[in-house]
C-alpha cells in the first residue's frame, strides 16, 4: 500500500511541476523512486541507476502531456526544438555512456550536487530577469549547449527544462514561452536516456522486480498515469498564478532533496 501511495503522489507531482515550471519532473520523481524500489527487491547498488532510467521514462509521458497542452496556446517555439534536437539527442548518448562507467554512489552524488545546482534558478530571481540578447545561440554555441543539456539531463534523469528556460530567457524570450518550449526539450532527452538506461542495464543482475535493463515498468507505468493527470494543471497554472512564490517553494524544496540524497550518498551507515 505504502509504495503505491508513494508512486501516485510522485506521479501527480510530476505531472503539476512539468506544466508548471516546464521540467520533466525527474527532481520529484528520482528521489521517490529511490525511497519505494528497495520494496521491490533487488541489489542496492542499481538503486540509483534504475531510479533515473526509469524517471527518464515517465519523462517521456509527462513531457509529452505538457507539450501539447502548452501547444495549444501557442506558446511553443518549435524552431528552437529543431534547432537543438540533433545535439541533444547526441548528447543523452554520452551521459547514459557516462553513466554507465559509475557506480551507484557517484551517480547519486552527480544528482544531488546537480539537484542543488538547479535550486539557484528558483531561489534567486535576478536570473530569470535578465536579459542578454534577442537572439537565440545558433553555431557552435548552440552545439554546445545543447550537447550540454542532454548529457547532464541524461546522467540525472531529468527533463532539462530548468536550463533551456534559462538560456530562452537570456534571449529575451518571455517567461511563458520559454516554460511551453522546455516541455518539448524533456521529450527530446527522455526517449533517448530511457532508451540508453534500459539496454546498458541489459544482463545485469538483481536489479528491481519488473525491470527491463536500468527502467522498472511497473514503477514507470504508475508515475506516468498519474502525471498526465496533472500537466495540464500544471500548464494552467503556469499561465494564471504568479510565478514567484511557486519558484521560492520549488527551490527550497531542491536544497532539501539536494541535502537527503548527498548525505546518503556521503553518508550512507547514519
């Protein structure tokens, strides 16, 4: 009872923070699922490997719901999607590669510092305000970036979203557009790293009931029915409440999950 109570609400607030703050959801969801796999057997060290497959595979879910529903106002700049799309994709490639090296540990270490990171967006806004240029990166800057994006989005089981609308918003792109657009930007790492985790985690043993590679089906089928509950809410709500004190309370929620999961990664017999 506990684990699927635990599933439904990681699930439903996946769903709201995707719409909302135009993210995957990951930063709810891996730290959910490392709290509920354990009950499902399996070794302890393909905990945190099997929790950020799996997120990236509600992702994909989750992304999509808050994709079309920010489409539907008209909010998404799908040039930009194109635009980044090859290099994403190509960078999710190196951050499952990547993953695929360390162990359990690092990789929870790599969230939490990564996870504490992204808090920053949300807690100081002078960021969002600023604006450098009108001008999205094309060249090799936007190679970069965007390669970037996916490889760090992929080790964390994140949808990327916090970035992209960083970088969207430098560029003089509003806040909501920027929002709808990074929706599509978690479609585009999450089928691939979800892809990437299940066939790297192929063959490995005592990994999670229901498992197939670093993805636990089950796990992701519960999260991704309940977030496409609330995407939508999440995308109305992004549209009609005001953005700062919803911002504040996600921020400090990421130093806390940043806390819990580098103590037990640091600290793992207290």
């Amino acid at each position: 009872m506990v684990p699927a109570l635990a599933l439904i609400g990681a699930g439903l607030a996946a769903g709201f923070a995707a719409g909302l703050f135009g993210i995957g959801g990951g930063f709810v969801v891996v730290p959910a699922l490392l709290l509920v796999l354990p009950l499902f057997g399996g070794d302890p060290h393909h905990l945190t490997h099997v929790a950020v497959g799996t997120s990236a595979a509600t992702i994909i879910v989750t992304s999509l719901r808050s994709l079309r529903a920010h489409a539907r106002r008209n909010a998404v700049e799908f040039d930009v999607l194109r635009g980044w799309a090859p290099w994403i994709v190509l960078g999710c490639a190196g951050g499952v590669l990547l993953a695929d090296h360390v162990n359990g540990q690092v990789l929870t270490v790599i969230f939490g510092a990564g996870v504490a990171a992204m808090s920053i967006n949300f807690l100081v806004p002078q960021l969002g305000d600023r604006v450098l240029t009108d001008r999205m990166p094309g060249g090799t800057m936007r190679i970069g970036f965007a390669a970037g994006l996916g490889t760090f989005s992929s080790l964390l089981g994140i949808g990327g979203g916090t970035l992209a609308i960083m970088m969207m918003t430098l560029c003089g792109r509003t806040i909501h557009r920027a929002i709808a657009t990074a929706s599509g930007v978690g479609t585009l790492i999450a089928v691939p790293s979800a892809i990437g985790f299940a066939l790297i985690g192929l063959g490995q043993q005592g990994l999670p009931w229901g498992s197939i590679g670093y993805v636990n089906m089950p796990a992701a089928a519960a999260v991704a029915a309940m977030s496409m509950i609330t995407a939508p809410l999440g995308v109305a709500a992004a549209h009609g409440l005001p953005a700062r004190p919803l911002k504040t309370a996600f921020g400090i929620y990421l130093l806390a999950i940043a806390f819990v999961m580098l103590r037990r990664a640091l600290l793992p017999t207290v």
